[in-house]
C-alpha cells in the first residue's frame, strides 16, 4: 500500500475519466445544449445548482462529486425547467413511468422504446 | 410483482427477469428530459453527441499545457496572458464555454495559487476540460479556502511556509488558470516539450509541473 493511502486526494483512480456513468455526460450535455439555445443562461443555472448542492449538504454529511454532484446538477436542471415553465413536475414524473413501463415490459435484449406522450 | 426504491434511489422488484433491466432513479429521470427536449425539439440527438465527444476526447488539459508551454518561452505572450487571458488564451484557439472571462494568475516563489469553486465547480472548460470529481467534492470546495495548506500536503504538495498561499473562487463570470513556475534546468526545452511537463493539477494549482530526470 503507498504511504499516502489515506490522503483524501491522492490514489484516486477514477482521477482521469471525464464522465463516470454515461447519463453523467447524457445529462451534462442536455443542459449545455439547453443553456446554449438560449433557454436560459449559464449563470442562471449555475444558481439553481448551487442552491441545490447546499440544500443537499444540509441532510447529506459530503458530497463526493461523483453520482451524488450529479445527482444535484439534475435536480437543478429540473428546477430550472419548472421555473421557465417549459416543463413542470407532473409531466416529468409522468414520462419516468413511462420509462419505467418500458422497461419492466419490454423483453430483454430488445431495444425499449416508450409510448408517444403527447409533452 | 412488487417494487419498491432503495437508498441510492434504484427500483428494485421481485420476480423472474424476463424484461430488460431497469435503471436506477437518475438515469430514468435523464431519460425522462431527453425525451420531453427532444420531443419539444429543444435538444437534438446530434449535438448532443457531439458535445459529449467533445468534451470527452478532444477537450482537456493539453490546451492549458499549450498556453503555459508558450508563456514559458515567450515574454511577450506572458505579458499579454497576464493582462487579458481570455484574449491570449483565444491566439491559441482556445475559446467558448466557460471560457469567455479568463484570469491567469502566477506563481512565483513568493506566491502559490490555487483555484476552487466554493459554489459548484465553476472550472475553465476551454482549457482544462471537465473538472476531476475530487474538484467537485465537498471536501476541496470548502477545506481549501479554509485550510489551503493542509490541503496541497494531501495533494503530496509541501511548499515552504514562506511562500504565501492564494485561493481563487471560480464563479460563472469568471475562470482562473494557473501559470506554474517553469521547472529548473528546462532552459533548452522547446515548447512542445515542455507543454507535456504541465500537469492539469498543476494548472489548479494542486501540483506542480513534472520535473525532468
């Protein structure tokens, strides 16, 4: 074992993959692609995150940066959907059942599609 | 069947798996807005590949490598890079996203900066990509700007206790980049050589540049 095992910083494997999950990079590349067609700009995002990433602190000790920040950058890309009224919280509920159907209904090893929802 | 949510917010049912597996929580919820974006032709499939490409493959540290090569062996890009970074660091075809306002800040051996976003993990995508997780942890964001010193030593960085530590707090408006001091005994390095002594952490200002055997 190296010396400096129980550094917080250091021996981090993981240090050079850009995206660890792929709805990580799915996810950040939904809210570029959003800020950048102008549906609202970066700093606005930025607060919402923020905001988000303290609310979480307060019931969750430490972020490790990885699925739990991301998981944080969803929440504030919802929000913030819901804020400009370009979705609101039913709809987005709604199409995760619908993903959910699909899944749990389509056979494995079949691509799984969902129905057409009107959004 | 019955379902019901774990802790890490997964769907867990009990039966025969006949059916495709079903992601976790947040990967349903990604979905979720693909498809609403998509279908409100707010988002297309196409750029957002394209992005995740990008940002994946062909944007990272060694664009910050270069802009730190060059100001080693050109006073006069120096000169301007400390004065008007985002133009500097634009000469270089560096520019956009998260890019639009740089500061560079230098060490000198009196002086050592580091860089952090104590909000979220502000970082200067032109230059140094996406930041590393340890960059969005908790734990740097807030033990940095309260404990710098304590927190290079975990990085393996030990600097003299005379040198004086500056943190940078990233912010939407504005990104830093750090210029590290060119290692000794390079002086007949060319710049493509010495860009592959900048480290990304040296750029961040949690480590320092590779010295040479």
């Amino acid at each position: 074992m190296n010396s400096d095992y129980k550094l917080p910083f250091t021996n981090k494997t993981d240090d050079q993959i850009v995206f660890q999950n792929p709805w990580h990079s799915q996810l950040f590349a939904i809210t570029v692609q959003m800020s950048e067609k102008g549906n609202f700009n970066w700093k606005e995002f930025v607060e919402v995150f923020g905001e988000t990433l303290k609310k979480q602190r307060t019931y969750l000790n430490n972020l490790n940066g990885s699925n739990d920040y991301f998981s944080c950058w969803l929440n504030a890309l919802e929000e913030i959907l819901i804020i400009k009224k370009i979705s609101n919280r039913d709809t987005l509920t709604l199409l995760k059942e619908d993903w959910i159907e699909a899944y749990l209904s389509t056979p494995h090893g079949k691509p799984v599609n969902i129905k057409n929802r009107s959004v | 069947m019955s379902e019901k949510k774990n802790f890490s917010g997964d769907y867990h049912h009990q039966h025969d798996h006949a059916h495709s597996h079903l992601p976790s929580d947040p990967e349903l919820r990604v979905k979720a807005l693909e498809t609403l974006l998509l279908n409100k032709g707010l988002i297309d499939s196409e750029t957002l590949d394209e992005l995740i490409d990008t940002y994946e493959n062909r944007i990272g540290p060694k664009n910050g490598a270069k802009v730190v090569a060059k100001a080693w062996v050109d006073p006069e890009y120096k000169k301007r890079l400390l004065n008007d970074a985002t133009s500097a660091i634009r000469e270089l075809s560096y520019q956009g996203r998260q890019g639009e306002n740089m500061v560079v800040v230098e060490n000198t051996p009196e002086t050592h900066n580091v860089i952090v976003c104590t909000l979220c993990s502000c970082y200067p995508w032109p230059v140094l990509g996406i930041p590393p997780t340890w960059y969005k942890s908790d734990e740097y964001r807030s033990r940095t700007v309260r404990e710098p010193r304590k927190v290079l030593l975990e990085f393996g960085l030990s600097l003299n206790p005379k040198v004086q530590i500056k943190v940078w707090d990233s912010t939407a408006e504005i990104r830093y980049l750090v210029l590290p001091m060119r290692p000794k005994g390079t002086e007949n390095m060319d710049e493509s050589g010495l860009a592959k002594l900048v480290t990304r952490n040296s750029m961040i200002g949690t480590g320092l540049p590779k010295e040479i055997k």
